[in-house]
C-alpha cells in the first residue's frame, strides 16, 4: 500500500508496547500528552501476551484523566502502509477502537497540538478487564505468557521506557511492586530472567475471560449485541 503524493504526514500516539516496540519508520518521535484517556492494564490478552485459557492484561487507554507518551511522525508516503502494519496488529479481535484524538507534543521550544492515531479500549468487548484488584492485576502478569513472550516482560520494557521518558504513573509502580518488578530490579533484570520469573509464577491458578473469537469475520460483532 502506497499513500498518495497529497496524504498529510501521520502521528501515532504510543502508550504501550508501541512505544519501544514501534515496528514501523518514524521521521520524528515526541513525548506527548493525551487528554480525556488514562493509560491502565484493562485488556486481556488473549494472544500476545497470554492465551485462551490463561489470559494475560495489556494496556489500553480508558476515558479519563491524561496519558503521557510517545508521539511518532510517519512521512506522508509511508502513512497508508503504517496504517495497515498496525491495523494488523492491533485489530486482531475488536477489543481496541482505532480514533483520532488531539495529542500535545512535549519538547524544546513551543508546544504543539497534533492529531494523533490511536487505539483505545472498547468497555463493552468481552476482553476488556475493567479495574481489576491490584493484587490479582499483579497475579495474572507475573503467570501469563502468550506468542510473543512473558506477560511480565512486556510491563518491564513499559516501566523501562516510562521511565527512560521521566514520565512517572504512581498506580503502575504500585503494580510493579506487587508483581515483584518494583525498583532498580525491573532496571537491570535480562528478558530471560523475565521469562524465568513468569514460568516460576506458571503454577498458579489462571484467570479465564469470556470467550471470544479469533476469526477476523467476527471480531466485532460483540458491536451488534450491544446495540441490539
């Protein structure tokens, strides 16, 4: 897919995994400020970071508060095929609506409000979590693994990141240390030794969400329950 010689560049609010795991060319990259959203672990994972029988919690965004992170510039031409590599990876089964929201970009010199491409949580779908206790939040990163690794992992190289940023969140170092990732730990600990501390934690009893399909055909359709 090519963008046409008119399209406007395109920005793509990160809070997650997509802060330090892109996967596409950016031009630039901007601390940035979204209102109206909060950054949470709401979302089970049901690939990615855990499985059907024992699901793992990502992070979305939830209406309310603000969220800082990052804000990427994509090059005009590459807009269309950005748009696609990430409709793949994050539309896999509904649980996140893809919007365009106004973002502040945090930096030297004048601030700047952009329109920013973003990916927030759908509280009707069945994978969304909601507000989880802290204790059983922490319960289910430290046990769940799924195709690309260790639930534990993931919230490691986000506190990493977040903290690379400045950008400091109290509810999520409260989830760090309930998860046994608190402190300088998180800072120097190798993925292994992540993957290690998650098989070690294997044993305990999982957490099971509504079930929801992977087919692609009915990954909305949770949509048409709704309004019906």
């Amino acid at each position: 897919m090519t963008a046409r010689r008119d399209t406007p560049a395109l920005w793509v609010f990160a809070y997650g995994s997509l802060m330090w795991q892109p996967g596409f060319a950016y031009e630039e990259a901007r601390r940035a400020r979204l209102k109206g959203y909060h950054r949470a672990f709401c979302i089970y994972s049901l690939h990615y970071r855990g499985t059907q029988e024992r699901p793992g919690l990502v992070l979305g965004l939830q209406r309310g508060g603000t969220c800082e992170g990052v804000a990427f510039r994509i090059a005009a031409r590459q807009a269309a095929s950005v748009r696609a590599y990430l409709h793949a990876r994050e539309l896999i089964y509904g649980v996140y609506r893809e919007t365009m929201v106004p973002a502040e970009l945090i930096g030297p010199g004048q601030d700047q409000c952009v329109d920013v491409l973003t990916y927030i949580a759908e509280a009707g779908h069945p994978s969304f979590a909601g507000v989880l206790p802290l204790a059983r939040r922490a319960a289910i990163i430290r046990a769940a693994r799924g195709k690309s690794g260790s639930n534990l992992a993931y919230f490691v190289a986000t506190l990493r990141k977040l903290r690379e940023l400045g950008i400091r969140q109290a509810d999520l170092e409260r989830l760090a240390i309930a998860a046994g990732v608190g402190g300088p730990y998180a800072e120097t600990a190798a993925a292994g030794v992540m993957e290690g501390r998650c098989r070690a934690f294997g044993h305990l009893r999982g957490c099971r969400a509504s079930p929801v399909r992977h087919d692609r055909r009915h990954a909305f359709s949770y949509r048409r329950r709704l309004s019906s």
